[in-house]
C-alpha cells in the first residue's frame, strides 16, 4: 500500500519518483544525507521558516547562512543568495511558505553555476503552481509533510519527490538502515540510514485523502467557471 501511495503522488505531482517517510522534517534530513552534507559544510536557508529545514542540515554537521526574504513575500530572495556563497557551499534550501513559490529557475541557476545540491521544501506547497510550475521540476530533491495542518494530512508523515533514479535509489535505502530487504539481510550495508519508514495504515489514509483532493478540486473549478461566467454576463 505504502508503493501504491508513492505511484499516485508521483503521477499527481508530474515526478519520476516518490518515497514515503514519516515526516516532512525526516524528509529533509534524509534528502540532506543523500545530498553528502558534511561537517564544515555551508546551507543556505530562507530566514522565514519552519525550524526543521535548519535543524535537518545542523544535525549533520553543517553551518547555516541565512538568506533574506523578498520586501513583499516570505519567499527567499533570489537576489541575495550569491553573496552567500563560498567554496563551502553545499546545498541551498528554498521554501515555499502558504502555497507561495520561490523563484526556483533563478535558484536553480544559482545553483548550477556553483555546482550546489537545490532540496525544495514544499511543506506547504502540496499541489501548489507558480506560473504554471509545479515545486520539484528544478531541483535534485522535494520535501514535502503530511502533519495536521497540512492540504493532504496522515496525522504524520512526509515524502521526497525526484526525477532522479540514482538518488531515488539511494533514499530507499537510507529509509531502511541502508539495506535493500530487511528479511535477507547480506550484513553488508552500501549506505548510511536508519529506521525511517512509512506504513500501510496510514498510507491507507493519505489514498482516501487524495480521492477527496480530486473530488473538492472539481467541485472548485465548476464553482470557480459558474462565478467568471456570471462576471462575463
């Protein structure tokens, strides 16, 4: 039940993968070990955030650099990253806040030109569009939750989207100590992880939480089409 969830999300959000976990902060720290972070290294971080986005790279061993909002969003802005950047830079963390996009073709450039890992953090941006671009498209990893206060809720839980197999494969891993299969254990360990699992239970739920996505979004759009008609006349 817990792949069936993944396939659905991964179709819903126009990704190659999906992994299940059980929070959108353990979402972060696993996408921060993929990522490499290290002692010593540099993430940059929005300065309007939930805690967990700096606390999952500080568990690491990294030192935060605090990027500025933009005047009028709580958005990062763009404009004050590269003057953040060194040679220790590492990752930069993005955050959508209140459905809110940041400007991730910026960022992703950002990004490239000095070769630093982009993990999105779209707690609050499940199903969310900036000019028609969906969280995940320009980035290596996207983090997302599913707590109580979220559009898709499970109680707790959380996932990471990626259009990347290598990196997909090697969340799986880092999701269940390292290994493969837990049943026929090689005693050979390729990847650091831990105990980050999901479950069927509540994977059960999140299944049911999307039907009522798709049925409320076409109750909206016929709303939203009956409200423009009505101006148009």
């Amino acid at each position: 039940i817990v792949k069936k969830f993944e396939t659905k999300l991964a179709r819903k959000l126009d990704c190659k993968y999906a992994v299940l976990t059980t929070s959108g902060s353990m979402a972060m720290l696993m996408s921060c070990i993929v990522a490499g972070i290290s002692n010593n290294d540099e993430v940059i971080v929005p300065n309007r955030t939930w805690i967990s986005t700096v606390h999952a790279p500080y568990l690491l061993g990294a030192k935060i650099k605090i990027a500025d909002i933009n005047n009028n969003s709580p958005l990062m802005d763009e404009n004050k990253i590269e003057k953040l950047i060194t040679k220790k830079t590492k990752v930069i963390i993005p955050v959508h806040m209140g459905g809110r996009c940041a400007n991730m073709k910026t960022i992703s450039k950002i990004a490239k030109k000095y070769n630093c890992f982009v993990i999105e953090d779209a707690a609050q941006a499940l199903l969310s569009k900036n000019r028609d671009i969906k969280p995940g498209k320009f980035s290596d990893l996207t983090c997302y939750s599913f707590s109580v206060a979220k559009l898709i809720s499970t109680g707790q839980g959380g996932f990471i989207t990626t259009n990347n197999r290598k990196l997909y494969n090697q969340l799986k891993l880092i999701r269940t100590h390292g290994v493969e299969n837990v049943i026929d254990v090689k005693y050979k360990w390729p990847k650091f992880g831990f105990n980050f699992r999901f479950n069927d239970i509540l994977s059960s739920i999140g299944l049911e939480q999307l039907k009522q996505i798709d049925t409320k979004s076409r109750k909206l759009k016929t709303i939203y089409k009956k409200y423009y008609n009505g101006l148009k006349n």
